[in-house]
C-alpha cells in the first residue's frame, strides 16, 4: 500500500471491539437500497484499496456497508480487502442484492438459498444455518412491480448459483456510470464527481480479455436454481476461509411472472432491478434486526 496514493490510505480506523455484519452489495441501486436503512456513523468512510467501506447500524446493529462492484472477481476481491484491513470487525457477511430467479421464484420474489454453488452445481456450499434459521422467520412486506398479480414472497432454501461472464475478469464500474454501472452509490456520504473506483485498474484488461464473453447473454432462467447472480458464492468462499457466517440475500429482477412478458433478461432487469434491490434490503434491514449475532 502506497502512503502517496490517497486512494489506499485507510482514512478512518475501526474500533476493532465492535463486531459488526459486513453487509455486501455489487452496484449503485443494490448499495443506496441498503443505505437508505443505515443510519451512518459520525465519521463514516473507511478508504482503502480503491474501495470505500461505511460504518454504521441497521435495526441497532452494528454494519459496514460496501459496494463489491459486478461479477465474481470484484466480489471476491472486495470480500478479501475487507477482511484484510477490517477482519477483526467482521462477525458475519451478508450480500444483499438481486439475481435472476427460477423454480419457485419470480419477479419481485426475494430468496434467500440455503446453498451456493460456483460450478454450475456440481458441488455445493451451504451458507450459515443460525442465519438462515432466522430468515425463515421472517415476515416481510415487499414491493411489487407495477401491473403484478400476484404479491411478492419471500423464499428461504433452496438452492443459488454464481458464475462468471467476464472470462476471469474484473468488470469495470464506469464514473458517472449511473444505478447499475457506476462507482459509487448516489447515498454515499463521501461522494464525489473525481471518484473513479477501479476503473483505470480494471477497464483495459477486461476490454481485451472479458468483453467477448460479457457478450453471451443467457436470457432464459435456469430452473435448477432459485437465485442466480454473479457475487454470492465468490464472497462465501472468502468468508468461509475467515470462519464467518455467510448469507445472501437476491430480490429476483428477471424470471418468471412479469407482468409485462419482456423477453428475460437483460430486459427484465433493466425495468425491475430496482424493485428487487429494495426488496432484498427490506430483506436484509429485518433479518439484521431479528439476528442475535453481531
């Protein structure tokens, strides 16, 4: 770490006594969602390693917010930076976001998978079970999608799949890239015109190396899964590897019952990714409250 680069310098310490939930997010709209349920510490933003990380409490329990950016290598790299500079904080990993959805799910639906996968289902990793026991629990209002007939429901078990569609690369967010594509969540208490999260790092690699693959859209949802995303079992493996439970926490933005009949996704995202992130935050926000842990 460079003392010269001001983007790797950590700007506010952590009280290493407070345990705290890390919870995760991939992209702008998934971040602000969750956001909007923290209330954020005085001195919120630790700076370190071209990531900001946000100090605060969900439901009176202690959080640090952060923004994974898209797909399984920034995830992972976010999860390890974390743990790195913040480990003897972390109590447990949430990811709270949205994923395509299958099977028992549809749109507006949020599930919560006892199990992850990273190779398409050959073998799989369960995520924590006091967790999960929790999420089972839980009685939730959800956001329905404009025209939808049927209320959003709240699906615990089953089974989640992570893959990769940037051939091993890191997706560049884009400044000013907007809700989905951009650096930084529009809530952030540090944001700022010049932020240009991993960028400069990560755009020419993935251009020469990640762009064709990105390319092969797969707009049918699997049935075998009732989340499929591009983050969790990335961040469950880092986490596992701290000793720290792990649940994920997907509002589905594309599969079956869209009122509208779009052609899956990239489609059906664009119209209910909203939707779906603040669905998993509500999620997410009443799990943290009824969890004794951290």
């Amino acid at each position: 770490m460079s003392a010269a680069d001001p983007e790797e310098v950590v700007i506010v310490p952590v009280d290493s006594t407070e345990q705290r939930t890390l919870v995760l997010t991939a992209f702008p709209v998934e971040a602000d969602a969750v956001l909007t349920h923290t209330v954020l510490d005085p001195d919120p933003v630790v700076a370190v390693d071209h990531r900001r990380f946000y100090l605060g409490a969900i439901r009176g329990k202690k959080v640090i917010v952060a923004m994974t950016g898209i797909g399984l290598v920034n995830a992972a790299d976010a999860a390890e930076t974390a743990f790195a500079y913040l480990a003897s904080s972390i109590a447990a990993v949430v990811f709270s976001g949205v994923a395509g959805g299958a099977g028992r799910t549809g749109i507006a639906d949020v599930a919560v998978p006892a199990r992850w996968t990273l190779d398409g289902g050959v073998t799989f990793s369960p995520v924590d079970p006091a967790m999960l026991a929790v999420a089972a629990t839980l009685s939730v209002t959800l956001r329905s999608a404009r025209a939808m007939r049927h209320e959003p429901q709240l699906v615990v078990g089953g089974d989640g799949c992570s893959y990769d569609n940037n051939n091993g690369r890191a997706f560049p967010c884009i400044p000013h890239g907007g809700g989905v594509f951009g650096c930084q969540p529009r809530t952030a208490p540090d944001r700022s015109f010049f932020y240009t999260g991993n960028f400069w790092q990560t755009v020419w690699p993935w251009l020469r190396h990640g762009l064709i693959s990105n390319a092969k859209i797969i707009s049918a949802a699997d049935p075998a899964f009732d989340a499929t995303d591009s983050e969790s079992a990335a961040v469950q493996a880092v986490a596992e590897a701290y000793g720290a439970p792990f649940l994920a926490v997907r509002g589905i933005s594309d599969g079956p019952g869209d009122p509208l009949r779009l052609p899956g996704f990239p489609f059906q995202f664009f119209v209910y990714h909203r939707v779906a992130a603040v669905n998993a935050a509500r999620v997410t926000a009443e799990l943290l409250g009824r969890w004794p842990g951290a």
